[in-house]
C-alpha cells in the first residue's frame, strides 16, 4: 500500500488501482492501493499517479491540468466508464475500485 498512515483517521479514503494492457507494462506492476483525502476527484487520483510514475505516465495517460485522460485509455471507477460519470471530476469514495487500461491491445 503507498501512503497508508492510518486507514481510519484524519478523513482519509483507501482506493485501489488496477492497470490493465500497455499501462500495466508500462509501470510494471498490476496494482496500487492508495490513500487519498476524503472528497477527492479522480483527477487527484491521476496527478498522484504522475507524481509518483513520472513523465512517462504524464506524457502517455494524464497530463494535470488536462479534463480527460489522452486518446487511446479509458478509466473506469467500479465498473464505470469515467465519461459516464463525471470525467476527472468524479469524486472518489472509500474502497473504489479505479481501472485505468488501454482502449485497444494487440498487434
């Protein structure tokens, strides 16, 4: 788990992560849990992410400052696309599950 002091105090939410397809190669890894402020936006998910991933994740997936993640990913949030809901500024709630994955594999 990243950022995990206490799950329970402070007004903070757990989420989890799971990166599928090119992003899951890309970061070399399948899943992160993660601790964010209560009333946060998947945009705070996204720049988190960049923080901590870097340029390679900022230039491919999500540039802050950006309302949409770039062409070719999607992001859903348990199970529903974030353009169903309210784009990055889809407020998060406690043990959301958030896919990000490529909108097309293979070669």
């Amino acid at each position: 788990m990243k950022d995990i002091q206490n799950p329970c105090w402070g007004g903070q939410l757990k989420v989890k992560v799971r990166y599928l397809g090119y992003i899951g190669n890309m970061l070399k890894k399948r899943e992160d849990e993660f601790e964010l402020s209560e009333g946060a936006s998947l945009s705070e998910l996204l720049n988190k992410l960049g923080g901590i991933y870097g340029e390679a994740f900022r230039r491919e997936v999500f540039e802050p400052g950006l309302k949409d993640v770039k062409t070719g990913f999607v992001v859903t949030v348990n199970g529903v696309l974030m353009g169903q809901l309210r784009g990055v500024d889809t407020k998060l709630s406690e043990d959301d599950n958030v896919i990000l994955m490529t909108l097309m594999s293979g070669g």
